[in-house]
C-alpha cells in the first residue's frame, strides 16, 4: 500500500469517524481512500470541504462532540490550517493533523521536502502551545504511529500532528495493521446535548487575564508532562559509532543507506532518528554525547531541527549539518560522500 | 541480495504500473520491497517514473543511488538516468521509439521494440507488460506465473478483458529474449 493510503486505513481501524479535507499534491491518496472507506458499519462521515479552512474547523467540531476525528493536507494547506490547530489547542480538543511535506516555502513545488518543522513543533499558529508531532520513516510506522498518535491526542486532549512528505506519502511498502487500543475517552469532554442536566462549555476565549494565564500554566504542565512520557526515538548502529547521523522520516531512510554503504569502508557511523519531533529526544541525544563528539544533521530543509540538535548537546559535541531544501532528494550514495569528507577530516 | 530497478517514460505508458507490478509480485514471494514513484503534476506527457528495490533483507533506502537495472521507455528518460546504472547493470530500451544509445561501455544494453510489438498484437498500450516480460526473463526477480498472477490481482475485476492480452503481451516480450 502506498504511504497515504496506509494512514487512512490506519486511521479507521483506529476508529476516525469523521474525515474532512481539500485536494493538494502529495497526500491526495489519503483524501481519496478515506472517500472510499471511512464510512462502514459503524457510521463514519467524509467531507472534500470547501477549503482547507473549514476542514479544520470541521474537525474541531465533530472531535467537540466526541469523534476520533483527521484531517490531512500537504504544507500550503497546512499553512491554512494553523487559526484551527490553535484554536483545538486552546479547547482541549484531540485531533490528528496530517501534513505530508512539499517543496516551499509558498506554492513551492510536489516534491518531498521537509521545510515545515519548524511550524509542526513550535505550534505553528498563534499563542502558547505545542503539538505532539509523530514523524514516521516507513509503512510500517506510518500505520503504528497513526493509531498512536489518536491515542495520545486523546490522552492529552490535544491536536496530534503526523508530519511526513512526499515520499513517505506515496512511497508503497508491506504493512501489517495491529490491533488498536480500545478508545479511552471520557463522555464529560464530549458536547452531545445536555438534556435535563448540566450545561457544558468547550471555548478558547478566556476574556479574564487570570483565567486566561491559568490556562495557559495549565496547558504548559501538560506539554511538560507530554515532554516527560512520550518521546520516541530509534538508535540505528550507534554503539561502536565514532560519529552519529541525526535525521527523521525520509532523510533518515536515506541516511540509512548511506550507512550501510560507510560501514562496507569501515567508517562507524550510526544513525539517531528522532521519531518524536516534538516532544524532542533531547535528552537522550545529550547523554549520546557523552561517548560521541561528531554528529552530523541531515534535513531535506536549510536547518531546522539543527537547531533543535544545537539545544540537546549545548555545545557537548561537534554539530555539521548537510541539508537539500526545496524538493531535492538526495541519493543514498551522495550523502554517503558528504559523511565520508567529514568523518575523514575528523579523523 | 538487493535489486534496485528504475522504470522511466512519459506519463501513460504505463511507467508506475511496471513498477508496482514488479514490486507487488516480489512482495507475493516474500521479499522486502519499496515502491517509490515520482512524477509531474501532468497525468498524460509528463515525466514517471519509479525506483522499486527488491531485497531479502531490510532495504535502508528506497531512493537508488545505482540501480542494477534502468528500464526507459522515452529518449529523455534514457539521457536522465543512464549515468545513474551501476556498473555491470543493464539498460532496457524500448527501441521503437528511441533511436539513442547508452554512451558506456560497461554496461549492458537490450533494445526492445515494445512499441511495434504492441501494435502489432492490436493494442497499443500494453508495450510496457511486453517490456514487462523482457525484464522478468532476463532479471529472474520472480518467475513469470507469480507475476501474472499478481498482475491479474492489480487489474482488477473491472479490467478482466485485459488479462488476456496482457498475458499475450508477457509472453512475447518473455520469447523476445534469447538466453
């Protein structure tokens, strides 16, 4: 199955019951599977909405009253949809955001690219807030990682981001789909008519600065929480590694073929994939600097989680970077020659 | 054991199907596969292609740094990727169209009228499963039966007329090739 099509599926095993989204290059499959398949025995609704706009806003509605809801698109869209991933942050909604990167910035171009890191772990829209982002680097994870992240977006009541690109989207491997957890989410969070009893609001306008800093504290000691339990890394041949690659989704898939190829010459050189954009495995990445004092990071962007790289080691370790912005995919062997020059200088 | 193939042409020559159907049929046999395609924002004269790696063990990267094998179904894909093949690897041509040739010595080059040969079993379109069928004669990725079987899955119900032709296709494209 194609990339795309494995988050779709994936998605409504996971029980999405409400889909809505705007065609763009790369991630139409997903647009389109989900058209073919949400709606089942158990209900499911799919809308193609009139923008990308209102497909977040959408799912922010149908997640208020109660859905596992998703929503996907390719980085202009994703642009777009930053009022509303916002806006479910603020109310505490879960949902799940997929972006499957493109060449930018602005229309840029179909190409696979990684440009959007920054605005996938910073936020992205306005205000004090993250989003748990998950960055998949097969089918296979593409699948798991997409039932996880409904898990967690739920267990935070918080958006969930899968920030992967062109390739990962229409790239086809093997797949096979686990069984998903049992949805754990509570009714109070749910909007379904209070009949006889007790009004319920779900709103992110807090007119009251003291409300509204108290929310804001609130939301932080979750991020905090978050930051502590659920980073995810992959450590790929670092224990003898005299120099560690730092690389996620399609780049790290790339850096792993450059890999095989330097350790055939003899190079040590492993691979740490990040496999949680955020919350960043900052931490780990620090104590790997205790034995290792050579990382390179390789990004299909200028230099974006370079900087999250920098924070980590704070100055513990040797940091190059080597990155093909703008829908530029390098080859196995083209990254193996840059890691070569440096590992050699290092020497 | 790795096989990395790229399959190159204009977009309706049936590029993406040769390639999912390779990668398909070797994932049937149990190997590790990828499938990556790439193509313009054009459906028909545009540029498709695709890298499909076939392997027995975990394949790190699906982008081909040097494919053993380059299959081209237009001049441009030919001049594009050819510097591309590894050395030892084979180019296939569909001849019909390509009056080019390789500019090196150290690979291999089959030339295949596919085009011709298409037009002249009555349908046009299925040059790419004859070239199909050079390829799988002469790369041994899998046997031809789990091919076509696996092809017959990727048609479909709906294309069921198709299954005959195309097997027709295969074969001559198979017989095409001479040990």
């Amino acid at each position: 199955m194609s990339g795309n099509n494995i988050i779709g599926e994936a998605a409504i095993r996971a029980g999405c019951r409400f889909y809505a989204g705007y065609p763009i290059t790369p991630q139409n499959e997903l647009t389109e599977y989900m058209a073919e398949h949400i709606r089942n025995e158990e209900g499911g609704v799919f809308i193609q909405s009139e923008s990308e706009i209102a497909a977040i806003n959408m799912i922010a509605g149908a997640s208020a009253a109660g859905l596992r809801v998703m929503t996907s698109s390719s980085s202009p869209g994703i642009s777009l949809k930053q009022e509303g991933i916002s806006s479910m942050a603020a109310c505490e909604l879960p949902g799940i955001i997929v972006n499957i990167m493109r060449g930018g910035p602005g229309l840029g171009n179909i190409r696979p690219s990684q440009g959007d890191y920054f605005q996938a772990t910073r936020g992205g829209g306005h205000g004090d807030y993250r989003t748990i982002v998950l960055a998949p680097a097969s089918g296979q994870e593409l699948a798991d990682l997409t039932m996880t992240a409904f898990d967690l977006a739920d267990k935070y009541r918080t958006p969930a981001m899968i920030l992967a690109d062109g390739m990962m989207g229409q790239m086809m491997e093997p797949v096979i789909f686990k069984k998903p957890k049992p949805r754990q989410y509570s009714e109070k969070f749910m909007l379904r008519g209070a009949g006889t009893g007790k009004s319920k609001f779900i709103r992110g306008l807090l007119l009251d600065p003291i409300d509204s800093e108290a929310h804001n504290w609130k939301l932080a000691r979750k991020y905090e929480v978050i930051t502590k339990n659920e980073t995810r890394f992959e450590e790929h041949r670092i224990d003898d590694a005299d120099m560690v690659i730092v690389a996620y989704g399609t780049a790290a898939r790339i850096a792993k073929g450059a890999i095989k190829r330097l350790r055939d010459q003899g190079m040590k050189v492993g691979l740490f994939r990040p496999i949680t954009l955020w919350p960043f495995p900052e931490l780990k990445l620090r104590a790997l600097s205790a034995k290792v004092k050579n990382f390179l990071v390789f990004e299909m962007s200028t230099g974006q989680m370079l900087e999250d790289v920098r924070l980590a080691l704070q100055g513990y370790a040797d940091i190059e970077f080597h990155g093909r912005p703008g829908g530029a995919v390098p080859t196995p062997a083209e990254l193996a020659n840059v890691i070569a020059k440096i590992y050699d200088k290092k020497d | 054991m790795i096989v990395k193939t790229i399959f190159s042409g204009f977009g309706g020559q049936g590029v993406l199907m040769m390639g999912i159907s390779l990668a398909n049929s070797a994932m049937n046999k149990g190997y590790h596969v990828t499938y990556l395609p790439a193509y313009g924002a054009e459906m028909r004269g545009g540029t498709a292609n695709c890298t499909v790696a076939v392997g027995d063990e975990e394949i790190a990267s699906p982008v081909a740094s040097e494919p053993d094998y380059l299959i081209v179904m237009n001049s441009p894909s030919l001049f594009s990727f050819q510097n591309k093949v590894s050395s030892g690897g084979t180019i296939f041509i569909n001849s019909s169209i390509i009056d080019a040739r390789p500019n090196r010595q150290d690979v291999k080059t089959i030339c295949v009228p596919c085009a011709d040969m298409a037009l002249e079993l009555g349908n046009s379109r299925v040059a790419n499963i004859i070239m199909m069928g050079a390829f799988i004669k002469k790369s041994d990725v899998v046997s031809p039966e789990i091919y076509l079987k696996c092809l017959e899955t990727i048609m479909g119900s709906r294309k069921k007329a198709l299954a005959e032709i195309n097997r027709k296709a295969f074969a001559v494209g198979f017989d095409y090739i001479k040990d």
